[in-house]
C-alpha cells in the first residue's frame, strides 16, 4: 500500500510540473515565434522586452533548473520531489505571470469628462479645484481631445493680445485648436482596453522617455476606442499601483542543487 506522505510528494512534483508547463507555454506564446528556443534563453530574450517577466527572470531561471533535478530528462521519471513551500512559490508566479493586473484594476476612476459647450473658466476651476491635470472633450458621444493645463497655456497665448476678452464667456468648443493630440510629442495620450496587461502599459510610458516623448495619459475603455465610455485614467502616478501585484524574490535555492543535466 502507497505511503500517504510519498503519495502526496508525487503529487508535489506533478502539481509543481504542471505549473512549470503552465509557465512554458505562456512565455512562448509571448514569444510568437515559430521557432524553438530553449528556456532559459526564452526568458533572457522575453526579460528585455516585458518588465514582468524581467521582474521574475532569476526566479525562472531556478525554477528550471529545479525542474531538471525532478525529472530525468531520458525517461522522463520522477527522481526528485519539491517541497510544499517550492510548491506554493511556483503556483503563485504561474499566477502572477499568466494573470496580470489589467489596465483597469491600476486605472484612477471616476474620470472627468465635459462637454464641449462647457464654459471654459468652469472647467479651469473644476480642474484647479480637484487637480485634475486631464480632462477628455466631448461634442455628444463624440470625443475632441483632451484639455490639460498645455491646452489652457497655449490659447492664452494665443489671445493675449485680445482687446476685451473675458474667459467667463468662453465655451471648450472655442479651444478645439488648442486641444492635446494623441501623438503630441510633450503630451501625448493613448486608449487603451480594459483588459490590456497593466505591465504592457508600464512599458508604454517607459518607451515614450526612450524616445524623448511624454505620454501623459493613457484612457481606459472596454475595448480601446475613443468613442465608448472612458472607464478609468492611467497616468504615471498610477504606474506605482503594479508594486502591489510584484512579489519579492519567489525561489531561494538550496545552497546545494543535484546536477541532473543542463536545460538547453
């Protein structure tokens, strides 16, 4: 009769294989390639370009290795068995990695949206009073743009010179000119889905500062266009949001791991 403690550190190593084949398959389907590539060099290349996986590339670097020591790669048999707490650490980066907070769970909400016949100083006001630094334009169901505190600079500007003039009497529609445009090179923004990888979005606003660009705002919808609902708003101060998902260092090996054989 099978001993109850063998019986669930089998169960231990084939729970810890079906996580590692989870993870597998996830980073190659980031990978999009046809071609093979081997584990570990799959997670350095995916560690340059997507910052979760760069988070955790020590940790499944080990995590292979470790699967190397469980499994005889010529028969394929079982000849070592994790522990509960390696355990646990491997199903809490299949999760973590397979699924990622999303656009909406770091997005700030409810947004600030006006209508187009708004008056401009109620709008300033609105914005000064409940630092707003972002607020989408609408004419109806129909988005315009977005005013910012730029928007406000640079039509002033453009009427200093005016004889007579009275902000009070302004409407948004009169600044169409004057609104952010999604690919203004100081302020730019972007729509984004609900359900787009909240990392992804972190690497969107790293790019920009590559690029010597600023994306100021990145507007959430359920599937992405300007014309639905604006759900949420991302802005660099909600980047810092994802710390909350990023765990410290899973895996700490044994000072001491069998030599199996070496992944490819």
């Amino acid at each position: 009769m099978a001993n109850p403690a063998d019986q669930q550190k089998q169960d231990n190593a084939e729970q810890f294989l079906n996580s590692f084949n989870t993870i597998e398959q996830y980073l190659v389907s980031v990978n999009d390639s046809s071609h093979h590539v081997g584990f570990k060099r799959l997670v350095d290349k995916l560690s340059q370009s997507h910052s979760l996986i760069g988070l955790y590339k020590q940790d499944l670097i080990e995590f292979v290795e470790l699967r190397n020591a469980i499994v005889h790669r010529s028969t394929n048999e079982i000849i070592a068995q994790p522990s509960d707490q390696v355990l646990r650490k491997i199903q809490v980066l299949e999760q973590k990695l397979t699924n990622p907070p999303r656009a909406l769970d770091i997005a700030s909400k409810p947004i600030y949206a006006v209508q187009s016949d708004e008056y401009i100083a109620n709008l300033v006001r609105t914005m000064n009073e409940k630092h707003f630094s972002y607020v989408p334009i609408y004419e109806g169901s129909t988005f315009k743009g977005v005013f910012s505190e730029h928007t406000l600079t640079r039509w002033l500007a453009s009427i200093a010179t005016d004889q007579g003039f009275t902000i009070t009497e302004q409407h948004v529609n009169q600044v169409y000119d004057f609104l952010d445009s999604q690919d203004d090179k100081y302020n730019a923004y972007r729509f984004v889905a609900k359900d787009k990888d909240a990392f992804s979005i972190r690497e969107d606003f790293i790019q920009y500062m590559s690029k010597n660009k600023r994306l100021s705002a990145v507007f959430v919808t359920d599937s992405g266009s300007p014309q639905q609902d604006i759900l949420g708003i991302i802005t660099a101060w909600d980047i810092h949001k994802l710390g909350e998902y990023v765990a410290p260092r899973l895996y700490t090996p044994p000072a001491t791991m069998p030599d199996n054989q070496d992944e490819e």
